[in-house]
C-alpha cells in the first residue's frame, strides 16, 4: 500500500483516489495522523458483515460444564516450546 495521503490531497483529487480504491485501500491522513480509509463498497460491506458475525460473551454466561471443561483442557504437548516465551527474562 503506498503512503498515506494528505486530506487535503485527497479533497483536491478525489477522482484520482476514488479509482485508486478500485484496486487497494487508500489511507487518508490529517496533521501526520490517519484518520480513515477510502475502500471500494463491497469491501466494506464484507467487514460490516463479517462484524456481525463475531461474538462475544462472558464467561459468567457459560454453563458449569463448559466452565469445567475449560479448565481441565491442556496445551497440546507440541506447543509446548511456545512457554518459553513467556518467561519474564
């Protein structure tokens, strides 16, 4: 994705980036900070549908069943070269 793009720059030519947006996302910026994306349509209608599609629940809501199974599941052995990396060094 190439650099970010001035708002101004992007007002100024905003047929320029709107083509450019067929292709990639365009990152538009505002004093040196990001501020948004210009995407094609159905690109953000994907993400819109696909964060509908995530769930979140509290573990209060789990049944003690899966609670319990929760707690006595295990890493697989294969994985366990992965605790290392959480050692305070």
């Amino acid at each position: 994705m190439p650099d970010t793009v001035p708002a101004s720059e992007f007002t100024r030519n905003f047929g320029r980036y709107r083509m450019l947006a067929q292709r990639q996302a365009v990152a538009v910026s505002s004093h040196g900070q990001i501020t948004g994306y210009f995407v094609r349509p159905e690109e953000y209608e994907e993400f819109i549908r696909f964060k509908m599609q995530r769930r979140s629940f509290a573990t209060t809501d789990l049944s003690d069943d899966k609670r319990q199974a929760i707690a006595a599941s295990r890493m697989d052995p294969r994985h366990e070269h992965l605790n290392a990396l959480l050692d305070r060094k």
